[in-house]
C-alpha cells in the first residue's frame, strides 16, 4: 500500500481548501495492478493532534466535525461521492467553534438548500419519523399546529413510498398527551392531530371524479353531480389519466395514538410507519427495541445520508471498548441505497 498526496481530488467542490491523500492498494509494490483507491481528505489541516484531547470536544474539534460534513455534502451534491455517512457531532463543540447549528439534519438541509427535510430511524422492526427534532419539549406543545403535523405526514408518506414502493403504506401518529387525551380529559391537542391526520389523508385521496364515476363518497355513481365529489374509501386515490379514472392504492393514517402501545404495535408488523412528535418520544423505544440495528435517514435532501442511531460517547473514547456494529448498519445501508438504481427499495432497508 501506498499514500500519495494530491493538491485537490478531481473536481473538488468550489469551497474545498483542506489536503487530499490517495491511498493506493497494489498486490506487491507500485509496479503492479492497481487493486483499490481510496481518497481521504483533510478538511482542516490547520488543526494539529496538539490541539485535539481524546474524549473531550473542544472548538477546535467542534471546527474539524463541522467542516468534514460540510467537505462531505459538497462532494456528495458534486457528484463525487454516491452517499454520505456522517458520524455523531457534538453541538456543544460545535457550538464553541461559532456554528449555532442544532444537529446534521438540519445543517445539511442549509447546505443543500432542501426546502424540507425530516430524521428517520429505519430498522427490521420499527420505522419512526420524527415531526420535530432538536427542540425543548415546551417549545413542542407551544408551537404544535395541525397543518405543521399534516405536512410531516404526507412528506413522510411520500417519501417512505419512494423508499419502499409500497403504495399502501400503513402509518401512526401519536398523541401528545397520555391515553391519547381521553376525550379532552388530559388535554385538547389530539383535536389538532386529528385535524392533521384528514389534512395529510387528503393529499394523497383529493380528487374530485367526473359525473357518473364509480368513485363516489359513498358509493353511489348516481349522486347529485351538482355536489361536491370526494373519495371516501380510506387507502384509495383515483387517478384521472386521458379521460378515464383509475384505482390505486394509497396511504392510510391512523391515530392519535397512545405512544405507550402503539410502538409495539408497530414492531409486531400493524404499522409501516410510526410519526413521533417529538425527539425522545420516538427514539426511546427505537433504542431500546434496535439499539445496535437502527440508522439514521435523513428525508428530503438531494442526496442519500445515512447515520448510527448513538451519540458521540467520549467516554469510550480511545479504550477500545465501542462497537462498529451501528456504523457498519449505516455504511451498508447508504451502499444499497446508493446502487439501488430504478428498482424497489423494499428489500433495501434493514431487515432481520
């Protein structure tokens, strides 16, 4: 093997001033085949091992974290990388370096100019979508707003549509508040999220169909035409393509749901898809049910990115204690994903 400093690799993204290495892997020395390359980049050469401490953030490791990503997503939206896999950051180095970011997601979605983006945890047994991410949990109620809520629904929806080609997708919202708000007795909101759960149902099921179509409301093709026409049968949109209207299967939603059944609910096969409201309420059970099998995606960006579902550990670092085993979930995810081409991605998400 040998390392061989370039100025910049081919093409490098306008923005790109760090160092740049080729690692080239021949059977025996450089006068033979060439077997594999692989390019490693220096983001921040200017940050030397003298100003790093092993298990402690700092602003200069807070720098290095922030500019590798930003190098990384460059790269990628050049078209130099097919997917990017981001280790965790921690904010609060970051925060020291001057970046007021709250998190991967959302700096990403500012460098891509992504004009929405939401954190999914896919594993074999639980998919979860979070509505909101790294926010305080008063600012969560404070700010709670059905049409917010529809839109991360059907964005999900859609999304995971694209992901698993599944058309019929089956997809849990959870309540807000204990028992699902018993009716107004522990609280109001879940009258929001049932307004959101007909607002996200409607994007995928509004169309109005012709006089004398068989898609009626309540199913009768002999309705008054001067009424508005919907369709009524969860799980259905019609499609209207050269003058005749066509059947198709569509996501149905479920909920509010109590969030202290329905994630096992979800993990026994009765949902697709659970959609949290909050940070903690969908990746405690996501932990405790897949704690070394979830990863980390990132919906909306122009490009794939994919995480392990754990955090920075500085207290494992350099004792050589820590697993690889969520890392290599993601790594292999972001490969399938990244070669997956026109086909379904059904059998592309981690399974069992």
């Amino acid at each position: 093997m040998a390392w061989r400093w370039i100025d910049a690799p081919e093409n490098a993204p306008v923005g790109f001033h760090g160092r740049a290495y080729r690692l080239q892997v021949r059977a025996l020395d450089l006068g033979q085949p060439l077997l594999a390359e692989v390019l490693w980049l220096d983001p921040a050469p200017e940050i030397v091992r003298d100003q790093l401490c092993l298990g402690q953030g700092s602003a200069a490791s807070g720098r290095a974290t922030v500019e590798a990503v930003r190098v990384a997503a460059l790269l990628t939206m050049a078209g130099l990388a097919d997917a990017l896999v981001t280790l965790p950051m921690a904010k609060s180095a970051a925060h020291l370096a001057g970046f007021d970011i709250p998190g991967h997601t959302e700096y990403l979605q500012e460098l891509s100019g992504a004009p929405m983006t939401r954190m999914a945890f896919v594993s074999p047994r639980l998919n979860v979508v979070l509505h909101t991410v790294h926010q305080s949990l008063r600012s969560v109620v404070e700010t709670l707003d059905a049409n917010g809520v529809a839109e991360t629904l059907a964005f999900s929806a859609e999304q995971f549509i694209r992901l698993t080609g599944k058309q019929d997708l089956r997809v849990a919202l959870c309540a807000l508040n204990p028992h699902a708000g018993e009716h107004g007795a522990f609280g109001e909101e879940e009258r929001l999220l049932e307004d959101a759960l007909v607002q996200a149902e409607a994007a995928f099921l509004d169309f109005t169909p012709r006089p004398g179509s068989p898609f009626f409301a309540n199913g009768d093709p002999h309705q008054d035409s001067a009424k508005p026409h919907s369709v009524g049968q969860r799980g259905l949109e019609v499609v209207s393509t050269g003058g005749t209207e066509e059947a198709r299967p569509a996501p149905v939603f479920f909920g509010p749901l109590p969030s202290d059944s329905v994630f096992q609910r979800a993990s026994k096969g009765e949902f697709d898809l659970v959609v949290a409201l909050y940070h903690d309420q969908g990746l405690i059970p996501v932990k405790l049910l897949e704690p070394t099998r979830a990863v980390n995606l990132t919906l909306g960006l122009p490009f794939i990115r994919t995480s392990p579902d754990h955090g920075t550990a500085f207290d494992k670092a350099g004792k050589w204690v820590g697993e690889a085993e969520n890392f290599l979930e993601a790594a292999a995810l972001a490969v399938r994903l990244a070669g997956r081409g026109r086909e379904s991605l059904l059998t592309l998400l981690p399974r069992d």
